[in-house]
C-alpha cells in the first residue's frame, strides 16, 4: 500500500505528527462510554491463559523466495539496528515448493537492462494481515500478507499461506505468482466464493529506487524498469477449489492477464482495493464478486467499484466497467478505506472515509446498491467530525492503518434489515481510543457510540480495529494496543528482540503491542472485557518495513488486519516480531490467534 492518508500527497510526515498532538475535543465521540468498564493491565495480561488462546506462527513455518523485479541493497542494520539486514540471495534456503525464479518469470522478459534481479532472494518480512475461511470447509484457511525480500526498500511481493486443519499449521504458503514483473505488488485482502475458490484482489505497482534509496514513480519507458507492462493496475489471481501446490494460482481470463482496472499512467494512481462476495444462496447475486478501490488523483481521491460473477471451476464472467461511488461528503480530498459487505437480502454496503483536511477525519459514510452492484446511493453519515490520529504514533516509528472498519451482522432484524456495525479510531484526547456503533434499519441511524478498549491508563494507543460478525449475530472487534510495558523479565525481553532496539524500551509503555479482541452480542452489549489474544508482547521497531525509502523516519506493521470467524472460533492474524523459537532474527512474521468467543 503506497499512500494511507490523502495528507500524504503534500505534507512531511513531521508535519502531519504536529497538526495532530492538539486534541479535538472528546464530548459525544464516545471516548470514555465504556459499557463492561476498563480492567488492569495485570488481568488484560492473563486474559490470554484465561480464554485458552492460542497462537501459531504460521509464515516462520516455511521459507520462501522468489526473485524480485527490482533489486535493492540497501541495509540499515550497520547503522540503525533494529534487527535490519538488508537483501539475501536466497541460495537453497527455499521449502514452499513455489517457483522461486531461477530464470526470470515472463512478465519480467520485457524488463529493462539491470532488471529483474540476478538471483532469487529470500523473503525474510510479512507485514500486513488477511485471514478468510473457505465456506465449504471451515478447517480451510487462507491468509495472506507483504511478502517483503526488502524492509529498507519496501521492496515485495504478496504472499498467502494455506492450512487445511484449522490454523494448527500452515504447510502451503509462498508468493501469488503472476505479478512479479511489477517491483511491488500489494495488499492483502481475499474472499471465497460458495464454490470453494479464492480470489486475491492485487495491486501491482512500478517504482525504481533514487540514488538515496527513495522511490521514483516515472512512468518513462526509458528509465522505468519494466515498460512492457501497465505502471499500475487492479488485479485478480485465483486459487481453485482443490489447489494443492504453492503455484496453484489463475492471473489469466481470456489469454489475457484478469486486470480489472488498468491505470497505466503516472497521475490516476490506485490504492486501498478490497474485495467481498455475495455468499447467500438467496440473493439474486449470488456469487457476484465486487472489488473496490480508491483512485487517488492530484488532490482528490475517487472511489470506484467494478464486478463479475464467480463460477463453480474457478472462472468468472468479465468484469463490469469501472462504476464511480457516490458521496454524501463534501470535502475535496475525497473518500477513500471502502469495506464492500453484502447482507443476506444481497444489498451491498460500503462504507467511505471522507477527509476533511491535514488532520480531522471528517466524517465516515454509507452507500448501497440494491442491484447487485449497476447503481449505488448514499445511504447516511456514519459519524462526523472524527479527530483521527497522527500519521506516526508517538514513541516508535510505525505509521498508523487503516481508521475503520466495518460489518454486516448474519441475523435478520424484524423490519427485514440486517446489524450494520462500524468501528474507528478517535485521537480526541491526545491517544488512540476505538469507537463502535451500529444500525439496525439499514443505515439510517446510528447507536450511541461505546469505546472498544478498556484499557485503565488513558495515555495509551489502541490502533487499527478490525470488525467481523459470526453466524450467531456475536460481533468481534480486533485491534492491536500498547498498554503493557515492554518486557522485563530477562528470558521474555530477549525472546522479544528488545537488546536490538536501540531505544532500550524495556518496562516503556505506549511502546510494544500486544493484540487483542472484544466480543458483542448483536445488540452490542460487551461479552466481558478485553481479552488479550497475544501471547508474547512485541517490539513494532524491529524489521519495520520503509515504505518511503530507506531515509524516511516512518515505519510500517501494515494497514489490513485479519479477523474472520468459523462456528464458536474466532481467527485472527497479525503481526509480530517476537521469537518463539522459530524466529531468532526477529522479522514481522504472521501469528495466527485462536479465541473460543465466550
């Protein structure tokens, strides 16, 4: 993901951190409505053993490479620290069985001299999270993540790692082939259709690195180091129902690669695509594949959406043209975060982030379609006058994620509407706090906003939610936060990396992350408090990718975040840097939580 707030366009980073610290007041944003009340860090703390979580890191299982368009030396470990060790070869270190390159891929035959790379590298960094469960085998599990050879150049492919037994291991997993002409191709989002087969929305992008290790977007054949191919463009890459190798992916329809929207000019730029499925045997849709994403143009960001419908081996129909969202915002930075859901009378839902200006999220927004996908509405206002947070949270280097999230609960409401839930950071009070509300007549109201995070010291972040509902109507927010200190312990602060921070965090707090999550019932009454879904705490600094350039001060753990239930279970995915015993050089691996939800 190249952009995350249209500030970004214009404005440093240093000056985005200081229109943030002055804090818009709280009154009516929710922040301090706490329905279960807060808890100690010490029962957050042993929550965990308490609700038999348990955590399995699944990218460590295997090692993977492939061989990246464009390759990038530069190493920051010498100087910064922080675990950095810049670009491997990756000799015979492979296990995934994937193609890891050992001649070039055919979409980098058309590359320019000095591109692709000489050899294969290894991949060494997996930021970013998405889980789904295949609906015809609620044991079938597949994630999917950066899939970084590069943290200093940000320098990636994207990854997936399959399990057949319910998350206990992760036996498949590499790169998605198809892409790897592109230097970058991102992000981490994916659904199932009812048939089994999984769709993995993808945006490759081109850049070459400056002599100063930034990123250069010129789009002259001349100088960019693939021009045989569109700069940038949303994709799809399929892995049918049955795949049993790591290369068991469809990037093609028609003999052609399955784009859909090419942007082959510097200038219409595409970020933030998400993708969902329409998997109600009722709906005069069913199986109807929608994939949205924001085109970030000058100033302005524009929202559109384009479908197909999904068929039993594997295929789809061809995608719709490119449909321009409409706003109910009028601010000119534009809308971007789309969150497509359908319900189970086959009307589709997104919500839109409407920006306001350097530092307010102004307002988040709801459309519709009614007819699967040919025409949408604005529907409501969400919430206004959110003060969002700063672009890089205080303390560490990681930038923030995406501020909201959203869902459609399974049960159906007397009136014929279905539960509509959305979660949002708040910075009103100087810290991150997650806000929740829903609507049960179809959008047009909200609830009171509650905060999610029951944290008992306020000068704590609680970062990027992630919402999802289970088939029980539960509603299940996941979030990470920092509100317990950074090891002391001598074997726990080892096993965490902290002797590779130069910062020396131990016993800091608003430094390390934990993961947590916390349990509704439909109506939104909390099924207990917080329950920490991390075993180890973790050190966000070490390995944080650089996604602008290696001389940026701005870090990265990811903007998506995985949460998806199956039954009773709750899965989640998300970052770490800790050693379990199968990660001792501390890279951002992909730790998989399970959580009976009480």
């Amino acid at each position: 993901m190249r952009r995350l707030k249209l500030i970004s366009f214009v404005v440093p980073a240093i000056l985005v951190f200081a229109f943030s610290i002055t804090p818009a007041s709280a009154a009516g944003s929710g922040v301090g409505n706490l329905p279960q009340g807060t808890q100690t860090d010490a029962a957050y703390a042993a929550s965990a053993a308490a609700n038999h979580v348990k955590n399995v890191f699944a990218t460590s299982q295997q090692t993977s490479c492939y061989r990246p368009e464009v390759p990038y030396f530069g190493n920051l470990g010498p100087t910064a620290g922080d675990g950095y060790s810049g670009m491997t070869a990756c000799g015979n270190a492979a296990t995934t069985g994937e193609d890891i390159g050992a001649t070039p891929y055919p979409t980098q035959v058309g590359s320019n001299a000095g591109f692709p790379a000489t050899t294969p590298m290894l991949v060494k960094n997996h930021s970013e999270s998405d889980l789904r469960v295949d609906p015809t085998n609620p044991k079938h599990l597949i994630g999917s993540s950066k899939w970084a050879v590069s943290a200093e150049g940000y320098n990636h492919a994207l990854g997936f790692f399959e399990s057949w037994d319910g998350g206990k291991t992760w036996p498949l997993q590499g790169h998605i082939p198809g892409y790897e002409g592109w230097t970058d191709n991102t992000d981490p989002v994916g659904a199932f259709d009812s048939f089994g087969n999984y769709y993995s929305l993808i945006l490759p992008y081109e850049f070459f690195y400056t002599s100063t290790g930034g990123h250069s977007f010129k789009t002259n054949p001349n100088i960019e180091p693939n021009p045989s191919i569109p700069a940038e463009a949303i994709t799809v890459a399929i892995r049918k129902h049955g795949a049993t190798a790591a290369d068991d992916w469809t990037s093609n329809r028609a003999g052609a690669m399955d784009v859909v929207a090419p942007y082959p000019a510097k200038g219409r730029e595409p970020d933030k695509q998400w993708i969902t499925i329409d998997l109600n045997p009722a709906s005069p849709h069913f199986n109807r594949v929608y994939a949205m994403w924001t085109v970030f143009d000058s100033l302005a960001a524009a929202p559109f959406v384009a479908f197909a419908d999904a068929n039993a081996d594997g295929t789809h129909t061809a995608w719709s043209s490119p449909i321009k969202l409409p706003t109910a915002g009028n601010n000119p930075q534009g809308d971007t975060y789309l969150l497509p859901h359908v319900d189970g009378n086959g009307t589709v839902f997104t919500t839109l982030t409407n920006f306001a200006d350097k530092s307010t999220l102004t307002s988040i927004l709801l459309d519709r379609s009614i007819d699967g996908g040919a025409s949408w509405q604005s529907v409501s206002n969400v919430i206004s006058h959110v003060s969002a947070p700063p672009l890089i949270y205080p303390n560490t280097n990681f930038r923030d994620g995406i501020e909201d999230t959203f869902a459609v609960g399974a049960k159906q409401l007397s009136n014929g509407t279905y539960p509509l839930y959305v979660s949002w950071e708040d910075y009103s009070i100087g810290f991150g706090n997650l806000i929740l509300s829903a609507s049960y007549d179809g959008g047009q109201t909200w609830s009171a906003p509650i905060q999610v995070n029951d944290n008992i010291n306020r000068s704590i972040d609680a970062v990027q939610p992630n919402l999802t509902a289970a088939s029980d109507g539960t509603v299940v927010v996941a979030f990470y936060d920092r509100r317990l200190a950074c090891p002391t312990d001598p074997t726990e602060a080892a096993s965490a990396g902290l002797g590779l921070d130069p910062n020396n965090p131990a016993g800091r707090t608003n430094y390390c992350i934990n993961a947590g999550v916390q349990p509704y019932d439909a109506n939104l009454n909390p099924l207990g408090n917080n329950i920490r879904i991390s075993l180890h705490t973790w050190d966000p600094q070490l390995n944080s990718m650089k996604p602008a350039g290696i001389g940026r001060f701005e870090g990265f753990i990811g903007d998506y975040y995985g949460n998806i239930t199956s039954g009773t279970i709750d899965y989640t995915t998300s970052v770490s840097t800790f050693d379990d015993g199968s990660n001792p050089n501390h890279f951002q691996q992909q730790v998989v939580a399970t959580l009976t939800i009480p």
